[in-house]
C-alpha cells in the first residue's frame, strides 16, 4: 500500500482504502489495480483514444482522458514485462487508429497487394508500439531507481514519450508522424496559436509541452492528500504558449510577394498503376485545360501534383513541348515527374522527381526526392525480401542528393518538397542556403477519402511555421492550398475536388529559432526534466 500522503509511485499494488476517496481516486486505483487482458485491452483503447485528438477529428482534450489513464496504468506495473506489455498495447492502439488509412494504398490493385494489408493495419503499428512499450519501461526503471512519484512520475512518462518520438522520427529512416504535437494542427481552437510554439521548439518541443500537460492531472488521481497545482500547472502550460502565439498571429499580418501569384493545379485523377495510354492521354488533357483557364492577372507559374507531368521528359522533346503548354506567358509550369540519366547517357537511374519548364519546353530546373517512401518507391532489403514495391514499375527509385534551394526565373527562391519529405522536422530547408517559400508536390490518391491526406495537409502547416517560411501545397485529389509562414491557410482546395487555384504567394519572415537550434532546444528540455523529477515529487510531498 502506498503512503497515503503521497503519490502512488510504478509498481504499487493497489487495494481499495478504507477511508472514503473521491471519485478520480477510486477510478486511479482500480486502473492500476487491472491485471490480464483488462490492462491490455484498456490500454489499447486508451490508445485509439488519443488519435482522436490528431486531425481530422481534431479532440484534443482527449489526449488528457489517455494520458492520464495511461499514466494509472504504469503505476500498477510489476516488472519491466508487464510496463512494456502496457506501452506496446497502447502504441498499438494508437497506431492502428492513426495509421489504417495506410491500408488504402494497396486497395488500388487489391488483387496484387491483398496480402499486405493485415501487415500495414497491424503489422506497422505492432513495430511502431516497440517504442512506447520502451517508454514505459524507462518510466517504470527510473522511477524506481531514483524513487520518484507524484508529479515527478508524470514528467518521466511525458520525457519518454517525446523522446521515443524524436527516435521514431529517426531511425530506419524515420516515420515522424501521429506526433502529439501534431494535434493542434488541425481546427482545434486556438491551434494556429499554438503552433507558433513550433518556430521555437519544433515539433517535438510542441509534443512534450502537450503530454505534460495531458499527464499532469493525473495527480488528481493520487492516494491521500490531493494537491490541484499540477492541474493549474498544466492550465498554465496551455495558456501561455496560446497567448503569447496570439500575440504573434496579431503582430505579423500575412503579406506577399509582390507580383508573383501561382496557379494550383487539382486535376483529381484517380489511382491507377494500369492505365491506359488512352485514359492518360485524358488526364494528361484534363491538367493542360485546368492550366489554362483565363486568370484575372499574370500568372508567374502553374504548378502541378507529384506524377503530374510526363514521365521521361528530359529525354522527350514532344513531351516537353506538350508539357510547356500549361505554362503561363512569361512564366513556368512545375510538376512532378519520373526523371531518368539525362542523354546521351544510358537510362540506368530513375528518380521521383520534379521539373520546372518553360512555354518553349526548355527545362529550367529540377530536383530529386531523397526521402523515399519504404515498399512504395524501393524494397528494403531487396536480395532478402521477394516483394513487389506498390507503385509500377520493378525497378527501385534512386535517392536524391537532398534538400536544395532552387533558382527558377521570375521566382524567389524555393525549396521543393515531393510528398512525404515534408513531414520530416529541420530537414526541409537546405542547411547552406535558405529558400524564400516552400514547394510540396504530392499526390495522395492513393489513400482516398481516409485521415491520411487531412493528416498530411496540417503536418505541411507545421512545417511552415517551424522554418518561417510559406509553403505551397498542390496535391493531385487535395488538399492543395497556400500556408503562410505562421501557419495560417490563405487558400485551399477541399479533397476531391477538380479545380485551380490563384494564390498569391505569402512573404517569408525572419529566421526562427527553430531553424537555428534545430532539436538542441528540446533536448535541453528533456534532460531538465529528468533532473528535476526527483526533486519535484520531494518538494510535492512538503505540501
């Protein structure tokens, strides 16, 4: 039994008391008194739960009802076995419900890939759930070795958490999404505001600061003398950060560049990895048409989604000059390619690429994903693994050089972006020159009407705000649209729609401290945490 006057420290053995408790107390108690499938099973749901917080449902008080269930969990936890259990069934919860809409990828040749998707809807949140299982166990071993509980058990799972997130982030490659923090980027109120803790803190920083403040109130929950100020705490955590990013909204209208306005172009082109030249050639028809619509004004460029442009076009005259119709006058027309060795050099490389060409179908500039998608644009482990990659072809992409700053007539300098590279925190910009705005060119038919592409559309947002920088946004079924360097959405167009977009493009500001520090200022945060921990429960034990 733990002493009644302090907090119930990982591992306790919970028994109902014999004097009355309130409400949360009991439900605290009976939480970490679960044993068996219960515990699992509530720490699944606790799981799934939480990714409702993320977009588009966008609840995000949710994350306290989780975090602090999750955290009544862990104190009924013997033994490092049962604490990872815990952390990899809520892992798991959490990833099958924020990730199923990976699963729609392979619907688009079923007959192939049907295997698969048991795989990516639980296979990928299984592996995924490895690193909250490790959390837990962290948790459960440093309380333990510095006997800490309280508050301070509290702040050692949030650590956790944010740290086996920047992991997640970064190893084989990285997968940084469903990030905590990444559940202000969608209609919450107040989220805009709050998001312009990114441009100090990053992403990450964001997501430490949320599950602190989700776990701080499950201090209400402790045995014996209750004590409110952690949940003032937590109130207070939320507030100033969303006061000081209103401040920030207020003092920084959105302002443009100066004659330089780009079209969007949404064709809307369902998946297909068997068309036919026919149906192509109509696709193909329904871009140029799209491009070329009377605008109200000159256009600098026309930009079209990840794909959107004829594969092979450096080494097909025809092709270019078909491609350079959609341009404006005077202006270019930017989209997503198949780009292979430029002639006379033998087609052995190919690359997700995107090209800039003039009316005259001269190609002006061109970049390569270096972000590849894993099983999508290569196999890893190929000798070793007999499976197709999902999108055609045999051969895998190879990997571009970076991120890079390209120089492209009658436009400030831009760094492209093609699908998912934007979701990848302090590696969107190119470390030896700063572009003026951001370029993302995707294509997310491949997941339909599912989270995914709501999902990809806020993360783009967060990378706006994190650089200072614009980013433009044309995704081939949506959501297209232009983010100015705060985060706010200047304009957009919905999923599934078929249309164009004018925009204006929006103004960079100033270099933020996110850009300059990149994750130092998290990691300063994190070990702060754990040093105090201990002294935190001590000092909440005074009280």
């Amino acid at each position: 039994m733990a002493d009644p006057g302090v907090g119930s420290p990982a591992g306790v053995d919970f028994r109902a008391p014999a004097e009355p408790v309130a409400p949360l107390q009991y439900l605290a108690a009976w939480v970490a008194s679960l044993r068996g499938w219960r515990r699992y099973g509530l720490a699944w749901l606790l799981g799934a739960l939480a990714a409702g917080a993320l977009p588009p449902v966008d609840l995000v008080p949710l994350l306290v009802v989780s975090f602090c269930g999750l955290v009544w969990l862990a104190d009924g936890c013997h033994g490092w076995k049962r604490a990872f259990g815990v952390g990899w069934s809520f892992g798991c919860g959490f990833f099958v419900a924020g990730l199923y809409w990976i699963a729609a990828a392979l619907f688009v040749d079923i007959a192939m890939f049907w295997w698969m998707v048991p795989f990516a809807v639980f296979g990928l949140p299984a592996f995924l759930g490895i690193f909250t299982g490790a959390v837990l166990v962290f948790h459960r071993a440093f309380c333990k070795a510095f006997g800490i509980d309280g508050v301070g058990r509290t702040l050692v799972l949030a650590a956790g958490w944010c740290g086996a997130e920047w992991l997640r982030g970064h190893v084989l490659t990285g997968f940084p999404w469903n990030l905590v923090g990444y559940a202000w980027s969608g209609g919450f109120p107040g989220g805009t505001a709050m998001l312009q803790t990114t441009a100090y803190v990053g992403i990450y920083g964001l997501s430490l600061l949320t599950v602190v403040a989700a776990c701080l109130p499950a201090t209400l929950g402790d045995l014996g003398r209750r004590h409110v100020l952690p949940t003032v705490a937590a109130a207070v955590l939320i507030a100033l950060p969303l006061i000081g990013g209103m401040a920030r909204l207020e003092g920084a209208p959105t302002s443009f560049v100066p004659g330089t306005t780009l079209r969007l172009v949404q064709p809307s082109i369902a998946q297909n990895l068997r068309a036919t030249e026919e149906t192509q050639r109509a696709d193909f028809q329904r871009q140029v048409i799209l491009s070329t619509e009377p605008a109200s004004g000159p256009l600098a460029a026309t930009i079209w989604a990840e794909a959107g442009a004829p594969p092979f076009i450096e080494r097909n005259a025809s092709a270019r000059l078909s491609y350079g119709l959609a341009a404006p006058e005077g202006g270019l027309v930017i989209g997503g390619t198949v780009r292979t060795d430029f002639q006379p050099a033998p087609p052995t490389h190919y690359w997700n690429s995107l090209v800039a060409v003039k009316h005259s179908g001269e190609i002006v500039g061109f970049y390569d994903k270096f972000h590849l998608v894993p099983f999508g644009e290569y196999v890893p482990l190929r000798n070793v693994l007999p499976i197709a990659k999902i999108t055609a072809g045999n051969v895998d992409f190879s990997t571009g050089p970076g991120p890079r700053t390209l120089d492209l007539p009658g436009l400030p300098p831009v760094g492209p972006l093609i699908c998912y590279e934007v979701i990848f925190p302090g590696e969107v910009v190119d470390p030896s020159r700063r572009p003026e705005w951001l370029l993302n060119i995707t294509n997310d038919a491949w997941y339909g009407f599912t989270s995914g592409p709501f999902q990809h559309f806020a993360i783009a947002r967060v990378r706006a705000v994190e650089e200072g920088l614009p980013l433009v946004r044309v995704a081939n079924n949506g959501i297209s649209g232009a983010i100015d360097p705060l985060g706010r959405v200047v304009a957009r167009l919905g999923l599934d729609a078929v249309s164009f977009l004018d925009v204006p493009l929006p103004q960079a500001v100033a270099v933020t401290v996110f850009h300059q520090y990149g994750d130092k200022i998290l990691f300063g945060g994190l070990i702060l945490i754990l040093v105090f921990a201990p002294f935190v429960g001590r000092i909440g034990r005074q009280f």
